[in-house]
C-alpha cells in the first residue's frame, strides 16, 4: 500500500475515536509499525499530510508533535520530520530545553529503562561536592551512582550527590530519583548544565560496552529548587555513540 492509499481518510477516519489529530498520531504509528513510513525515513511535509488526510495543517502539526514528544519521529531543521527507528542501536535525541530524568526521558520514547547500582549510601564529601551543594564543615551527603540502560544497551553512567536533608535515605531510591523528590516536596525546577566532550576512560569504556578511549559525553548539572537553594550535583558520562542533544535557540530581541 503506497502513502497516499494509506492515509486516505476513508480507510481509517471514522473507525478510530479521539480528536482528529490523535486519530492522525495513531494512524501514522500504525504507518511506522507496518513499514509505510520506514525507519530513518522521512514523513510526507506537513502541507502533503493536511492535503493527503483533508484535515488542516494545525491539526496535522499536533500529530507530529506528539509523535515528537513520543521519541517517535524527529524534526530537522530545513529538513522535515524522519521516523527515529526501532533498531535497539539508534541515537536518542535528547532536548536540552526541559528538566527531566532518565526515566522519564525512556518512557517517553517507549523505552524500558534499568539500572544497575554502582554506589549507594551516606559519605563524607569531596571538595567539590562541598563546593557544588554549598555544604557546612561537617556534613555528609547522599551519593547515588549507576550504569543507566535502555533495555539491555548500556547508555550513561549517572553519579548524583545530594544534601542529606534533602535525601535522608538514599535506599529509598529504586528507580527515578524526581519521583522520590517530588514526593517529599523537593523537586528540582531549573538546572545549569556544563557539556563537555570527553575521551572514556578504561573503567567508564569497560561499563558503558565501549573500547577504551571511545568518544563519550561528560555533563555536570546543578539543579536548583524553587527558591534558588542548590538541590542536586550530578555528574554523568554518556556514550557518544548514542546521545545527539538539542538545544531550541531564540534570537535576543534588539
């Protein structure tokens, strides 16, 4: 079945319930499922779609975005909207634009994501953990670290380093650590992040299923709540194999 066959509204329209552009969204993965719209391939433009579905171009672009926000399709610049792919091997674009954990950055791409824990537990802190969370002399500090998957792919090593008083018990984290924030009230709300590009070393290489000297991705992040007080330093390594980050850029008004 070409496209246009596909997307004729006649076949699809009224036997799916929802809004218009939902309707659209599950057709289009429906699309991808079936190998109409292939992997890495490109979606018919926006002005086709409307013209191919008779729907306006304001609800086909609420498709798209959902797709987009699915981890289902990507936008590029000048370029158009490409199905990311189902390859257990393909890159994850990840926006630079929203504060959110790793958890749900899989979920939202369909993902299953797993840990494995390589450190957990109270500690004295380092230098720069002192500096980072603007620590008294004295006090210790919740670490949490480990190897982040999706599926069975090895993705970042994520070291995160917490005020006691805002994580008293590190064990009480067993998945997303936003979850357990937010539920005691002390969920970050702005971040400042530093990338830099980096060479693995043999230990980050060796957990990360790379060869020593891999290309990888060090980002340290700040994150703040409400009120500006600091609420987390993490440290985390990923693959550069598989991570692109994108950043939506806007202009200074003159």
């Amino acid at each position: 079945m070409n496209v246009a066959e596909f997307l004729d509204p006649g076949a699809w329209m009224e036997t799916m319930v929802g809004p218009r552009y939902v309707r659209l969204r599950k057709r289009i993965e429906e699309g991808i499922a079936t190998g109409v719209f292939p992997n890495d391939g490109p979606l018919p433009p926006e002005r086709e779609l409307a013209s191919l579905t008779h729907l306006s171009r304001v609800t086909v672009r609420k498709a798209i975005q959902e797709l987009v926000e699915k981890g289902i399709v990507v936008q590029r610049q000048g370029a158009g909207s490409f199905v990311t792919g189902t390859e257990p091997n393909r890159r994850v674009e990840q926006s630079l634009s929203r504060l959110t954990s790793f958890t749900e950055d899989m979920a939202r791409r369909g993902l299953e994501s797993r840990a494995t824990w390589l450190e957990k537990g109270i500690f004295f802190p380092s230098p720069q953990e002192v500096v980072a969370l603007a620590l008294s002399s004295g006090d210790s500090v919740a670490r949490l670290a480990r190897l982040r998957l999706a599926g069975d792919r090895p993705m970042a090593i994520e070291r995160a380093s917490l005020p006691l008083d805002i994580l008293p018990d590190p064990a009480s984290v067993n998945t997303s650590l936003y979850e357990v924030l937010e539920a005691a009230g002390n969920h970050p709300v702005r971040a400042l992040q530093k990338i830099s590009a980096i060479n693995l070393d043999a230990e980050e290489a060796g957990l990360l299923g790379l060869d020593p000297n891999s290309a990888g991705l060090k980002i340290e992040r700040t994150s703040y709540l409400e009120n500006g007080r600091v609420v987390e330093y993490t440290r985390s390594t990923y693959r550069g194999d598989a991570y692109d980050f994108v950043a939506e850029l806007r202009l200074a008004n003159r």
